[in-house]
C-alpha cells in the first residue's frame, strides 16, 4: 500500500510536469491540435471566424474527425449546434469555415 | 437498426439545396479489455450513431449500442453475456437562436460526464468516474421533453443552458425515472474556460436531490485539458479530476511522438449511509487512474490504461486495453 502511493505520487508528479518540459515546436500536417506557443506569445492566429469557433468549441470535448465528405457538414454542424449549445452565429461560422 | 433506416429514408426527401444535409452513420467499434481485481473479460462492442436532418430546423439522432462480454468460466472454455439496446433516440426542433425543443430519449443533462464525454470514440479511460451515477437517474437516459440552447453568446462569453423533464418509463429500449432537472454554464473561449452547474430532482418512490458543478479549462498555448466533476447525492459525494496531455509538441501532432496522449486521473468519493441506488462505491473510496492512449491514423486509437484503488472494503488493481475505430460517413452519395 505504502510503496504503491509512492509509486503514484511519483507517476502523477512526472505527468504533471510533462507540459512544461515539452518544447513548443509547430506542428507538422493536419494537426487539429492549436500551434503550439512559448509561454509570452500572442493566442494562436486563426485564418478566420469559423476556424477559432471550430477550434474552441467542437476540440474541447474530443478531436476533431480528420476528415468527412463536405455533404455532411451540415449535418455534423447541425448536431453539434444541438449537442454542444452552439449559438446561431457560431453554427454558421463553423459551416462556412467546412465549406469555404 | 429498423429506426435507423427509417430514419434516413424519411431523411432522404429532405435534402437542402446545398447537399450538406445528408444523414450520417457515426459511431465506434472496439475491442477491450478488463482486468479488475484479477478478474479478466474480452469486451467487443459496436457503438453506431445516426443523425437525419428533416427540413432546415430538425434534426432527429439516435444511438445504440452491441456489447458483448467474454470472461474465463472457470473450467476450458469462456462465458458470454450479450447486450445491446438504445442509448437515446431524440427528435430536435431549433425553435430559435436561442432555444432548440427536444423530445424523446435523451442522455439526461447532468454535469458533463453523460453527454459528452461517455461515447467509446470519445472517452479518454474505458471506465467512467466513480461518481457519473449521480445525478443521471438510473440509465442515463431520460423520456420526456427537454429545452438548451444558447442564452447568450458574444466573443467574450457563451451562456447556454438545458432543462428537461422525464417520465418513468420501464420498457426496456426507453428505461427512464421520473424526473426533472438541469444544467447551466459559463464558457469563456479567450480563457477557453467552462464553469458550471447541475441540478436534478427524483420524483418517483423517494424523492431525491442531485447537484453538482463542473470547471473544465483547456489553455490555448498548450495541448494540455484540465477536467473536473463535484457532485452530491443524498447520501454519497464525490470529485474526480482528469488531465491529459497530447505531445503535439513534439513535432506536431501527426509525429510518432505526438500522436501519444498520457491520461492521468484522480477521484475519490465518500459515503455517509448505504444507498444502493446511487451507483456510487459502498464506502468512502480513492482512485487513481493512468492512462496512454495512441492515436493511429485513420481514426484508430489505442487504449491502455492502469488503476489502482483503495478502499476499506479492499484494494485492487485494474488494467485496460483497446482498440477503438471511429467512422463518421454519409448514408448515400448525394448530389
């Protein structure tokens, strides 16, 4: 029981350390995980609206898909507005952000 | 499977102008396993989720599930149990910005846990919390009526809300108490930052008062999530506090580094007179639970994970791993 505890401590300690020990570096290919920063740098720059509303809202609860066919974008969008308590306006910037 | 189809036949005669309406087949398939206190079974499960738009302001979704459980019987061979049935099945009517109408089986909105982060494609541990029985009626699901939306919404802050009422419900595909209840909360997308708040109310036999509270913060400079419960039952309470971490970082998200995602997650729940209803430990019980998951390309993820939990009633081990495949793909071509 002792030894287990440490054993944890230490576990948990090593994993809540692992965020400052990590290098910012950029991300390479399709990544739906933000740029990474320095801890003085600007928020990330998104190219647009529909991209910043995707990335706040639809990557809090899990990863985005990595890709779907555009004739369901509605749809997804549509679900998520339902499941996630998305605004109207946020809706229409994520469809328009899928659908350039 | 029956509804399912019907579903997306009546679907296909309303299609938007755009062609971005088609009903899909999302969904997750795996196979798990479970050692828990020395006690081994083989999980493969099929999760599909089906979502149909009707016209410009409805959106009927269902979810099911198959689950199949195999563990030694104790001579040559392995016992099997068989599941399957329906998560929910709802119909959505977006009355205006402000609120969306739902009507039929639906995850009872209770904390964060039930609605969003229970999905096999989606959860980051196999188990859910120790304290994801309160609060949520019994089968997680509730029939009746329910009301959310967005309150209000501007680049600073995002009010939404949702209330529901339930009728108690034995058959078996649309198990529910009766009941009423709700969910507000704060989101701050600057500060990417969620506070919240639950309530729920038991109506049926003894009446029973559930609360809980939510924060989940996800800083923008960093792939690192911060998730977190508190809730109250009338006779047992409980947190847990989960964190994990991608290595995006490490040359971005699509490296072989990268692509790792170690979970940690520590709960603990306490017990002030035996309730077997509440779901919750029948003593006061800590948990802590390590997970490392890996995300393979084409929407596979590898699972495994390792807890340890300590009770007065005794201490085990538990030791998980899986495979999970998430589809996402339209019922036909379309236009």
């Amino acid at each position: 029981m002792k030894r287990s505890s440490i054993l944890i401590s230490c576990l948990a300690g090593a994993f809540a350390i692992l965020p400052l020990i990590a290098q910012p570096t950029a991300p390479k290919g399709n990544s739906q995980v933000p740029p990474a920063q320095s801890k003085h740098a600007p928020p990330p720059a998104y190219s647009s609206d529909g991209e910043r509303v995707f990335k706040q809202n639809c990557s809090r609860c899990h990863e985005a898909p990595q890709s779907f066919p555009p004739q369901i974008s509605g749809t997804v969008v549509r679900h998520m507005r339902v499941r996630a308590s998305l605004s109207e306006q946020d809706e229409k910037l994520i469809l328009k952000f899928l659908n350039p | 499977m029956a509804v399912f189809f019907l579903m997306a036949s009546i679907a296909a005669h309303a299609q938007d102008e755009k062609g971005q309406n088609i009903p899909l087949i999302s969904g997750g398939v795996g196979f798990l396993t479970n050692t828990s206190g020395g006690n081994t079974s083989y999980n493969p499960i099929l999760s599909p989720l089906i979502a149909a738009p009707l016209g410009s302001r409805i959106l009927v979704e269902g979810r099911g599930y198959i689950l199949d459980v195999f563990y030694p019987n104790g001579q040559a061979g392995y016992a099997r149990f068989h599941f399957q049935g329906l998560t929910y099945l709802q119909a959505n009517f977006i009355a205006s910005r402000h609120l969306t109408v739902v009507g039929g089986e639906f995850l009872t909105p209770f904390a964060t846990y039930n609605e969003r982060l229970s999905p096999l494609w989606i959860s980051n541990l196999q188990n859910g919390p120790l304290i994801s029985g309160i609060g949520v009626m019994g089968s997680a699901s509730s029939v009746g009526g329910m009301v959310r939306g967005s309150a209000f919404s501007n680049s600073h802050v995002n009010a939404d809300y949702a209330v529901y009422y339930s009728a108690n419900s034995t058959n078996p595909n649309f198990s529910a108490e009766h009941s009423s209840g709700g969910r507000g909360s704060l989101y701050f997308p600057n500060e990417r930052l969620e506070v919240g708040a639950s309530f729920g109310r038991r109506l049926q036999a003894t009446t029973a008062n559930f609360a809980g509270v939510h924060v989940w913060w996800e800083p923008a400079s960093t792939a690192l999530k911060l998730r977190s419960e508190y809730a109250h039952a009338p006779h047992a309470s409980g947190y847990w506090i989960e964190a994990d971490y991608r290595l995006s970082r490490f040359n971005g998200g699509e490296s072989f580094i990268g692509r790792i995602e170690p979970v940690f997650r520590m709960q603990q729940t306490f017990r002030s007179a035996p309730d077997p209803g509440d779901g919750l430990p029948s003593a006061d019980t800590q948990e802590t639970d390590f997970g490392l998951n890996y995300r393979l390309p084409h929407e596979v993820r590898l699972e495994s994970s390792y807890s340890r939990e300590f009770s007065s009633t005794g201490d085990k081990n538990i030791w998980q791993t899986g495979i999970v495949y998430r589809f996402l793909f339209p019922t036909w071509r379309g236009k």
